[in-house]
C-alpha cells in the first residue's frame, strides 16, 4: 500500500498484528520484498511494516531527499500517518543507518533496535573503484548478476537470485547516485551518544560488502548499548540467505 509521505509516495508491506510493530529498512539497491520471508514467520507475534525507502521498490523516485536523515524523517512521518506507537526498527546495511539516524532522534514509543550488517554511523569504507564501477554500471542487468554473486555468500533459488537482481535494476537513478555520493559518506557519529535504547548487530562471517570488522571498528565504538552476533558461512543479505537465523535473532532480540 503506498502513502504520501513529505511529497513522496512510498510503498509499505503490511502483515500481521501485535502490540509491538516492527519496522524493517532494507538495503541499498534492495526492497520491502526482502523481509517477506522474515515477516511471515513473525506476523503472528508482531505488526510487521516494510518500508520501500524513496527511490527504491514500488515506492517513488523524488528528485531530491535521500540524505540519511532524510530518509530517517520519511520513516519517522510515515510511523505517524500509520498510528504506530510501541515499535522496533529492524534495519539492514543502508536501512542500518538509517534506523540509527532515527534511533538517534529518540523518537517516542521506539523500543529497541536490530541492525542487520548495518552501514556504519561514519563514512562507509567503499574503495573508490567500486564507487566509480557501480555509478558507472548501474542498470545493466550484466553488473547487477556479479553483485548478487558478490554479496551472497549462500545458496539461493532462482527465483530468489532473479528478485535481488530486479530491485537493483529497478532503484532509481537519482537513488542509487544519492546514496554512493552523499549518504554512504554521511558522517552520523556525533549523534550516537543519543542512543539508549538495546542495540543488536548481526553479521555474516562471509560478508564481502561489508567487511565483519567493520561493526567492531566503525560502529560499535559509537553505541553504548550494542552487542555483536554472528552466522557462520553467511553473506551480506541476510534476510535473504538465512531467513530462519534472522527470524530466531529478532525473537530472542525482542524477548530480552
């Protein structure tokens, strides 16, 4: 269902009910559609929003608006429009950082957060010719076939490896430059200390998008409440590659 939020349509999956709502924020590149999974094995404890952040999925490609704490304030407008009050942010790489950005605001009802190889709160350490490769490339269903390659780590359906594809095809340009020219290199640091709430990190060992060490270096340094966990054998996209893993860390994540 889409809802305008700050001039902007954006597209939310909805599932489930519960006295707690989980919010999930993908990755760069990616979609709502990743958590499908996740939120079915949860709809019967939980309410479960996706959100297609602006320029990504089915939600709308504005011509501006894709700073981080842009995107953080989209999320924040839409939790109002859609009357939501207790709730937890599940944000993966990209949605990582954003739900920081929104953490750090510490906005009323907000429980807890779990970030999935979240993108750290400084600059996200992407050599430069990996920037320049993918503003060069993107579009090209070629490219997009080696990112897949690149960032899992596990075996995937077809049907699964030609949805990753599709959503990274389908990011809007003005999306895809924001975020390697602006967003990942956005410096959000200083605004950790206002973070109280439990933090929870989990991370795949065979990440190659984002290095393990990256959380323990880059992020938990600047949170004063975050634990670190980790899937052996496990990619970037977790909530693609190990669904069942992610399911259970939410879960215990929310059980305290």
């Amino acid at each position: 269902m889409h809802y305008s939020i700050n001039n902007t349509q954006l597209n939310v999956l909805e599932l489930g009910n519960g006295p707690l709502t989980l919010v999930f924020l993908h990755y760069f590149g990616g979609s709502a559609l990743e958590w499908q999974v996740v939120m079915n094995q949860l709809a019967g404890q939980y309410r479960c929003l996706a959100v297609d952040l602006r320029g990504h999925g089915d939600s709308e490609a504005s011509a501006t608006g894709y700073s981080v704490p842009d995107m953080a304030n989209d999320v924040v407008e839409l939790l109002r429009v859609m009357n939501v009050e207790a709730f937890a942010l599940v944000g993966h790489s990209m949605g990582g950082k954003v739900a920081l950005a929104l953490a750090s605001q510490k906005p009323a009802g907000l429980q807890s957060l779990v970030l999935l190889a979240p993108s750290p709160p400084v600059p996200e350490p992407i050599p430069d010719n990996d920037r320049a490769d993918m503003l060069a490339n993107h579009g090209q269903r070629a490219n997009a076939e080696q990112t897949v390659a690149k960032i899992t780590a596990r075996s995937l359906s077809q049907e699964v490896k030609e949805q990753i594809v599709i959503d990274n095809l389908r990011t809007a340009d003005v999306a895809w430059k924001a975020w390697l020219t602006l967003g990942s290199k956005e410096d959000i640091s200083e605004q950790m200390s206002n973070i109280i709430i439990p933090v929870a990190i989990l991370v795949g060992t065979a990440d190659q998008a984002l290095l393990p060490n990256v959380q323990t270096t880059m992020t938990l340094p600047y949170l004063k409440t975050a634990t670190l966990d980790r899937i052996d054998g496990a990619g970037h996209l977790l909530p693609w590659e190990t669904p069942n893993d992610v399911v259970a860390f939410i879960q215990r994540t929310m059980a305290g």
